[in-house]
C-alpha cells in the first residue's frame, strides 16, 4: 500500500531538513581546514601545500571506503540505449575538479591568511547560483538571491579585514572557488548514485591525481606529528564531512547548499585563532554576524525539496 498523499509533502520536508542539517555539520567540521593546514606547514617547516593535498584526499578516501564497498557501481552509467559505461562522465568530472580544487585551497592557506582562503573560495558561491539552472534545472527564488546578496555582502567585509598582497595566494583561493563550485554542481547531478561511493571515488581519484606531483615537488616524507595532523586532517576534516556533503546534496539543491555551508567561513578564523594565534579582525566578526543572520533567515524560510528525476547520465 503507498504512502498517502498528505503525508508525502511532510515526508519531503523532513528530508530537506535532514539534508540542512548534515551540510551544517559538513561546514562545521571543514572549518577547521585553515587551522589544520597552517598547524602540518608550520610557516614552510613542514610539508609543501601539495604534499599536504595528497594525503589528505588519501587518509579521506580510505576512511569513508569501508562505507563504500559494494555500492561503487552506482557510479556507473547507462547511455545509448542502456548501455553501460564503467564511469558516468559526471563521476569523471568530479576528480578532476576536487583534485584542483584540493590542492588551489591547501596552496591557498599556506600562502595567505586562512580566512582570505576560506571567504576567496565561496565565491563558489556564484558560480552555483548562476549554473544551476543551466546545469541542474535548479532556479533560486528572489528571495533566496536577496539572501545570498546579503551573506556576500558579509563575506566582503570579512575580506576587507583581511586584505593581503600575497596575489598568488588569492588567486589559488579564487581558483579553488571555482572548481568547488562546479564540484558541487556534479556532485548534485548525481545525486542517485551512492553518497559513500561518490566521496572515494573524489578522494582517491584526486591523491591518484596528485601523487606524480607530490613526488616531484615535495617528496612523501613527512614527520611524524605532521603525518598524525594529517590522518586527523584526512579523516575529521575531510572525509567525513564530505560524506555529510554528499548526503545533503541529495535532498538540498545546491544553490541553496552554497548558502548554508557559508557557516564554514564564520568558524574559519576563530578555530585558526585558536590554533596559531592569527588575530580575528573586528571586521570578521561582523563580516560572520551578518553570514549568520542570512543563514537563519534562508533555513527559517526555505521551502521543502521535492525530488525532481533522476539526472542525466552527464
């Protein structure tokens, strides 16, 4: 017997907020990338940025792979007539993209301040509003690009405390911005294929990626406490959050996604404060203020995600 129809709608909110709150808790715990990072470089002490990418996408992938053994083949595709294809090209798409996605930020925080890095990178953030209807079919409603309009102007004060000179540093920032944004677009399109899955194939694909170039620029060598920091980085930081992300990607669109985890921008310096002292501007402070109350006003007013098909195998 099929669930009656009035009880559908209130099946479908409660899945929606269970998708905002794993991408709260996948915000929650990235935000302490910044931290991390600076405590394993230890102002060029310790092991180059890419290095650093390298095992943090392999500790990530090795974490979440027990999760994922007997559900790799809903990576795959079917196209043509219902041929199937090892790979869909989405799932292709996402390695490439979280692997230079990983290392821009990971280079990003050792050459700048972690919340330049940070607040750079979610200007993901348009790039998700504005190809999500393209890509996905996802259109935002005017009061949803009112808030995102309000959370950047807080992301722009927050930058404005934090300004530097280090352009390469801001420009790997602004590149891992980029390609986290299209990350989250492929991520969302395949959005029927198995959350565990889709976060090992994006991590041990991208250490695969990287591998040759951690090699020749850096070396694997690393010391003891940075190979610890970096197992915690890997696990903590890294896998399982982007489990979370995966999970709530499935029952959040992800424009609206780009909003809710700006939280992670808002906890960035206070956790790298913490760490390794890097002083929290006045300007954070209120840049986070006003993240935070855009954040509650979008989850207050957010409207229940209803299943729309299943995507393409694109």
């Amino acid at each position: 017997m099929s669930e009656p129809d009035h009880k559908r709608p209130q099946a479908a909110g409660r899945s929606y907020y269970a998708g905002v709150a794993l991408l709260l808790a996948a915000a929650a715990m990235w935000s302490l990338n910044g931290a991390l990072i600076k405590l394993v470089y230890e102002g060029g002490q310790g092991p180059r940025g890419v290095v650093i990418a390298f095992y943090r996408s392999l500790f990530a992938g090795l974490c979440v792979l027990p999760f994922a053994v007997g559900r790799l083949h809903t990576l795959r595709g079917s196209c043509g007539g219902g041929l199937r294809i090892p790979l869909r090209p989405a799932a292709l798409w996402c390695v490439i993209f979280f692997a230079v996605m990983t290392v821009c930020f990971v280079v990003a925080n050792t050459k700048t301040e972690a919340a330049n890095a940070i607040v750079l990178q979610y200007t993901s953030t348009f790039w998700i509003f504005g190809l999500s209807p393209l890509v996905l079919n996802e259109r935002a409603r005017r009061k949803e690009v009112g808030l995102l309009a309000l959370a950047i102007l807080g992301v722009l004060v927050i930058f404005l405390g934090n300004a530097t000179t280090d352009l390469f540093g801001l420009l790997n920032a602004l590149c891992a911005g980029l390609f986290f944004g299209l990350l989250t677009l492929m991520i969302r399109r395949m959005r029927d294929s198995d959350p565990a899955a889709v976060t090992v194939l994006n991590n041990l694909g991208s250490a695969v990626l990287i591998l040759p170039f951690a090699v020749v620029m850096g070396g694997l060598f690393v010391s003891g406490k940075a190979l610890v920091l970096l197992i915690i980085m890997g696990v903590v930081q890294f896998g399982i959050p982007y489990y979370l992300y995966s999970l709530g990607l499935a029952r959040v669109r992800a424009y609206q996604a780009s909003l809710i985890t700006m939280l992670e921008p808002v906890l960035v310096p206070v956790w790298t404060y913490l760490a390794v002292g890097e002083i929290v501007p006045f300007e954070t402070l209120i840049g986070g203020g006003i993240i935070l109350v855009a954040l509650v006003l979008f989850i207050q007013s957010a409207r229940k995600y209803e299943p729309d098909g299943s995507p393409s195998c694109i």
